[in-house]
C-alpha cells in the first residue's frame, strides 16, 4: 500500500501494477461475477485486480469484504460507512478507500502520460486550460498536461457524481495545475458539494494518476452522456 501523497492521512490507498486476480486469492461475489460473464480474459483479470485492492483497502480499515457492484455510468456502490473510489488503466489499477464519518467522498483516475488524441482537447479543456497548458508546455517539464487536465477532471466526476448524483460535464469543472504536484478544481457550488476541491498529481512509470477527498462535513460555499463519448475516444487511443 502507498499513498505517495495524492491523498490525506485516513483514505487507503492500494495499487497494482499488474494483475492478480485468481493466482492471489482473489474471489469474485456473485453480484459481481455477474457483471462480467461475457467479458473478454484481460477485462476480467483488471476487473478482479481492482476488486482485489478495494478488499485490500477494506480490510486496513477493518473491514469485511463486500461486493462492488455499478449500474450503469454509475460509479461502485461501497458499503454502509464507506466511500472509495476505483481506477484502472494500462499497467495500474487502483482502490481508494475511506471512512464515510471522515470523508465525504474520494476520488482517483489513472491515465497514460501521453497527449490526448487529435481533437479532443477542445473538448475536454476550456480555453482558460488550453492556456495554462500551453505555458505549463512551453516551461519544459515532461508531462502530458491535456492529458493530466482529462485525469483531474476524471477523478473530480467520480467524487462528485454519487454525492450529489448530478451530472458534470467537462466543461463544467474547471481545472488549474501546478508543476508541484497539486491541484485545485473549481465546480458548480452548494451543499453537499464544495466549490474548489484540492488535490495532488503524480508521474512516473508512464502513468498519470490523481487524487482527491471531499472531507466531513463538506465546507459551506463549498455532464453526462456526452462526456462519456469523449471518455470512450481517449480509452481506445490509449
């Protein structure tokens, strides 16, 4: 287990770099065995790996395994007193996993350190971002900064979505990166949602991976299917 810093003292944090899956013990419930009986070897390999890690996660907490199960674009639905959030990507998979009593919500994405595909960046990033990145760009620092933008924004969705159950698109989070390692999102307002979230950015090992955790209780004052087709064309560039 590492938290290598994307993530405050109290949410686990337990990554992969390959897969597990059966060869490690790892047993799938039958709520989720039947999410993927018709999938491909590899997808079930990742889907168990990921599994493997919340369980891991669950069990530092003192807790139980339980199923993971998703409906639909919906993220997993955690146990009573639990939030977390799953990530998976070529070469990673991850599980962050927190007290509900502390935290809010959590969220985690995981992304190839290479430039977004042609054409989606403007979809993805508004012009105030294209700016920053450009900047960011021109400073030198090896990363792919359209790229790490999509992972931030990807990470700030899955902490958004089953707090508040609305829909976010791209467009409506606004994200400003610092060459630290850190963060700042900026998103629609209001209970139960702050206005600016806070969090942290790693590189390394050819990925990008992004952290962040709402805290209880949220600080007052602080979309959807097109979205996920951008999310599909980023996914099959790689």
């Amino acid at each position: 287990m590492t938290t290598a810093g994307l993530l405050p003292a109290g949410v686990i944090l337990v990554e992969s770099f390959g897969d597990t899956g059966d060869a490690a013990g790892i047993r799938l419930f039958p709520e989720e065995e039947a999410l993927i009986a018709d999938v491909v070897e590899e997808r079930r390999r990742e889907f168990t790996t990921v599994r493997g890690c919340a369980r891991e996660a669950m069990r530092q907490l003192g807790r139980e395994p339980a199923p993971l199960v998703r409906k639909g674009w919906d993220g997993p639905t955690w146990p009573e007193g639990l939030v977390g959030s799953l990530t998976h990507c070529v070469g990673y998979r991850a599980a962050a996993v927190a007290p509900a009593g502390a935290f809010r919500a959590v969220g985690i994405d995981a992304e190839p350190d290479a430039p977004l595909p042609h054409g989606v960046a403007g979809r993805v990033l508004g012009a105030g971002e294209r700016e920053a990145v450009a900047e960011l760009e021109r400073a030198g620092m090896p990363v792919a900064w359209d790229r790490l933008v999509f992972c931030v924004k990807e990470a700030v969705y899955k902490a958004w979505h089953p707090l508040t159950g609305l829909p976010l698109g791209f467009l409506d989070a606004e994200v400003s990166l610092s060459a630290d390692g850190t963060f700042t999102a900026r998103v629609p307002g209001g209970p139960p949602f702050p206005e600016l979230l806070r969090g942290a950015w790693a590189a390394g090992r050819g990925l990008l991976r992004v952290g962040l955790a709402v805290p209880a209780p949220v600080p007052d004052g602080g979309t959807g299917p097109g979205a996920k087709a951008v999310q599909a064309e980023v996914r099959a560039a790689g």
